[in-house]
C-alpha cells in the first residue's frame, strides 16, 4: 500500500508566533508528513495550544478544528484576542472568551491574589494537579491561566490563556489586556484569602456592632463600613492598603 505525503503551508498570525521554535515568524511554514492530521493536531505540533487560536482559514475558508488536512492547503491561524472583527467567520466557538471566571495553575498564587483584588472570580488551590484543573476549567466553563502550555493541549480545555511574563505586575496586565476585562474592574468585591464575594456592612445595619467589636482598636476609631467575606467570614476594611489599591487600580487604567 503506497502512503502519499500530505504536503502544504501554514502560516501562524501575530502573537501565535510566540510559541513557534526553530521557525520564520509570521511567514508561510511548509509541512509535510504521512498519514491523516486534523489541523488541530498539525496546529499543536507546533506547540501552539489549540485554546490560543480563535480561527482557522483553509485556503480562505474559515474550518474547525477536527477539519482533516489536505494536500495542497493553505492554512492561516489566527489568534484569540485579536482586536480586528472577525465575527460572522469563524466556527471554533459560539462564544467569546470574555466571561471572565477564572481557574489558575499553582504557580500563579500572586497573580491570583492581584486578580481577587481587582474583583475577579478565579478558583486556586496549589494542591490541584493537571487533571483537576482541567476538570474544574471544563465543569465551571472558567478560563484557565497557566505558564504551562502543555496543560492548554487537552482537549477537554476550551478556554484558556498562556501567561507569558513572569513579572507580576506585567502578568495582570497580560490578563486585562488580552481579555479586554478593564471595564470589568470592581475592587473590594472578593475576597483575597478564598474567593469568596465581600458582603458591605454599613453602621446602620444590624451586623455592623458583632464585626466592629473585631476590628483593631485604631481602626475603629475611623471605620465606618465593613467589608465580610460570605464565604470564610474574613473581615475587611478600607485601610491604608485600600488607598494603595486605589492608586494601583489608577495607575493600570493609565
Ligand atoms: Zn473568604
């Protein structure tokens, strides 16, 4: 039985071409192997995570995923976070990225805990393995956040993003950036410690003595709005740290 060699080019849009080693970037790649690939796996075997890619153009005809590669394809990847309009196009997903729920890898607990500042729902325990992360990125439909590229590769992740600095401050802004979330910035809303939503609690209501008690004794000489997280009970005020978020916040929407 004679194989044929399926043979054709791949070119790889804007920042996809982060992740392609030993390659021209932004240029026409040819491929050539035997035997059936969907474009998913000829995508992957470049190291790119198929959750990277928003769409996929075989000789201008937008596919998805499981589309079997043919000899002679151009193929053009394009992807996910593009500013450019390319709805109406593409089959990949019927909806966007932007339902910003969160699950992080266990290497991005300050990360996590900049995003909590900023109000964002994101799940993390640094005793999770791949496979719970995974897990919980699919049943949740949370957006999982990793350093780790292989981990985006199983197929059960549709929703996710490569962090690519390793610098803290750059990492949120790769977040808000990539994701278009600033305008859903909406600080003192979660908890910092377990995620949990912050309830208000204001001196005319009745919980407000129970938790005042609690606080320090100088900073009940100020406070008048506390700040309970429903879920662990933490106590919160707007304190000397709340001024620095503010400016911190300010200063990102620069
Ligand atoms: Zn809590």
């Amino acid at each position: 039985m004679k194989f044929n060699k399926t043979k054709g080019t791949i070119r790889f849009y804007e920042e996809l071409n982060f992740f392609i080693k030993g390659h021209a970037l932004k240029e026409d790649i040819e491929f050539s192997y035997y035997g059936k690939r969907s474009v998913k796996d000829l995508i992957e075997s470049y190291g790119i995570p198929h959750v990277e890619v928003d769409m996929i153009l075989v000789n201008g005809e937008s596919v998805s995923f499981d589309h079997i590669v043919k000899a002679g394809d151009h193929i053009s990847v394009y992807p996910m976070f593009e500013r450019f309009n390319i709805e109406g196009l593409t089959k990949i997903r019927d909806h966007g990225l932007r339902d910003s729920k969160f699950v992080a890898d266990v290497h991005l607990g300050k990360l996590v805990k900049k995003l909590r500042l900023l109000g964002f729902d994101i799940l993390y325990d640094s005793t999770w393995d791949d496979v719970e992360l995974a897990d919980i990125a699919m049943n949740e439909s949370r957006i999982l956040l990793t350093r780790d590229r292989r981990l985006l590769m199983r197929t059960i992740i549709d929703r996710g993003l490569i962090i690519r600095s390793t610098n803290i401050e750059k990492q949120v802004i790769e977040v808000l950036e990539r994701l278009d979330l600033y305008n859903e910035i909406n600080p003192f809303s979660r908890c910092l410690m377990c995620n949990g939503t912050l309830l208000d609690v204001h001196e005319e209501d009745e919980t407000y003595q129970e938790l005042f008690i609690q606080l320090p004794a100088k900073v009940k000489i100020w406070c008048r709005e506390i700040f309970i997280c429903e879920k662990c009970h933490k106590i919160y005020w707007k304190g000397s740290h709340y001024e620095k978020m503010l400016k911190y916040i300010d200063e990102l929407l620069i």
